[in-house]
C-alpha cells in the first residue's frame, strides 16, 4: 500500500510539474513567477538561441509567435497576426547545417500537458514568457554566430538577431 501511495505522490508531482513548469538553462531556478523558459545570463555570457532553419516556410496549422530562419532567402521571421514578417534584412545560410533526418513526435511542450502548435519547441504557458539569453554588444562579444541567433543585448536593450551576415536589432 505503501508503493501505492509513493507512486501516486510522484504521478501527481510530475502532472502538476508539466502543467506549471518553469524550466532554467544551465540555473537552478527561474527568475521570477512569470517565467517558463529562463536562460543562464552570467557576465561575459556569449550563448544565444538558435531558431529552426526551415527551407520556405512552414505551413498548415500555424502558431501566431512561431520564429523561423528561412533558408530560401536567409531572413529571420515571425508569425504574427496570422503573417510571416521579417525580422532581419537577407543574411546568408551558408553556415546552416542541414538537418536530414525524418523527425517525429511533436517536440517538447513546457507550461502545459498538451498543444495543439506544432514545433521543436512549444512554450504553451498563457501567464509565463521565456527570457532570452542576454549578452552584452553580441555583434562584439559573439566570435562565431550561427544564422539564426536570437538575444537580448543588454547594452542597447533590443531584441538582437542574427541573420548570417550581420546583426539586427529590434526596440
């Protein structure tokens, strides 16, 4: 009986877990409760996070905040508004590394049990946002961006993204 018990204890801890994840990246914790994906923004941090390289863009049922670097014409986009839009000036892909394996599943989902989105990575969280890896002047600081790289820069405080030939910076 007591098996039983401890069994049931640890279902319901991972079901509450998945529900109300908060996951940190080379941390031990979040910070704060608004939290579902915080990175490990030490001084001198130079990791940022790579986006999908997708050849065209994705299609059927479609996610507005989904982000892509699409390899077609080497531009960073956003699904907003139930639009792709750019978010970076043509780069190049030339270092994309192509991914030729059949993937399959639906990918991780952190903040809730399930998603109907379909991605490598879903943040399904209606009360939580991720923070973004933050460096200081990456177009100084990062040696060898990937395409694709996104980050907040913690000197101009925008939204920093690499397109594969320089950085773009949204306010």
């Amino acid at each position: 009986m007591k098996n039983i018990k401890n069994i049931s204890i640890a279902a319901a801890f991972v079901v509450s877990n998945s529900i109300f994840a908060q996951v940190a990246i080379e941390k031990q914790t979040v910070d704060g409760n608004s939290t579902v994906l915080d990175f490990n923004n030490i001084t001198g941090n130079t990791k940022g996070l790579i986006l999908p390289a997708t050849s065209g863009l994705p299609t059927g049922a479609l996610v507005n905040g989904t982000f892509v670097f699409d390899v077609t014409d080497n531009k960073v986009k956003v699904y907003e508004n139930d639009v792709w839009k750019d978010l970076s000036d043509p780069g190049s892909s030339a270092a994309v590394v192509v991914n030729n394996t059949a993937e399959t599943g639906k990918g991780v989902i952190i903040g809730a049990s399930s998603s109907t989105a379909d991605g490598v990575l879903v943040l399904e969280a209606q009360d939580k946002a991720m923070i973004l890896p933050k460096i200081t002047t990456p177009h100084v600081n990062v040696k060898n961006p990937y395409p694709g790289m996104i980050c907040y820069d913690t000197t101009s405080k925008t939204l920093a993204i690499f397109d594969g030939t320089v950085w773009n910076y949204w306010k």
